[in-house]
C-alpha cells in the first residue's frame, strides 16, 4: 500500500450515489485520464474478485475523489485534478493486480460513452 496515502481516512466519503454524481458532473472538467481512473478502480470495486483489502484502498481512493474540499479544489483550472489523479493513480499502483481486463474494458466502455472513440485512443494501451 502506498504509505504516503492514508485511504482509511477518507472511506467514509465514498458510496456509489456520490461517486456517479461527481463522475459524471465533472468528467469533462476533469478529463478523460482522471475520469478513466476513477472508473477502472470503481469496476474493480464491484468486482466479486477483488479481495476485501483491496477494496478498502479503493474505497479511501474514491472517497478521497469525491471530497468536496480537497488540497487542490476541484474548480481550480487544469490544477483542480491533480491531487484527486495522484490518489487515484497510487490506488490503482497498489491493487494493479486486481485491475483485470474485464475492469478496464468496463471502464473503456464508460469513458466511450462519455467521451466518444477519439478520447478512448489517447489512453493508449493498458
């Protein structure tokens, strides 16, 4: 686990309602990197293969995400993402294992729904 995050502390942030909300109130404000990222560790949060431990880091990693008041706000041009990234990134380092294809594919899917087939390419290849 990453020790710079403290996940634990920001789990009583997340449920699913709050994290559709923000998702999809801010995607385009946040950009297809950061939105891709939340949704590869949500598809990985409702995977019966994921284990308890790692659905913990996930949880702390989207609780922190839909924080309304963070270190850097969420409506700060271009800036405003960067630390909500950086959470979501060390999460997706720690339970990498666990973000199988079936995941990123999900989370593919999402993001082609929201963003259309020209923002999915950018992604490159997982």
């Amino acid at each position: 686990m990453d020790e710079n995050v403290d996940y634990k502390k920001y789990e009583e942030y997340y449920n699913e309602d709050n994290f559709w909300k923000k998702t999809t109130q801010f995607a385009k404000k946040a950009g297809v990197k950061v939105v891709y990222t939340a949704l590869k560790l949500y598809f990985a949060l409702k995977s019966n293969k994921t284990p308890a431990w790692a659905k913990s880091v996930i949880i702390g990693a989207l609780g922190y995400f839909i924080l309304p008041i963070d270190l850097v706000p969420d409506l700060v041009p271009v800036a405003g993402f960067t630390d909500d990234l950086g959470v979501l990134l060390a999460a997706i380092g720690t339970v990498a294992l666990h973000i199988t294809p079936e995941v990123t594919n999900a989370a593919k899917e999402k993001i082609k729904e929201w963003f259309g087939d020209t923002d999915i390419a950018k992604l490159g290849k997982d």
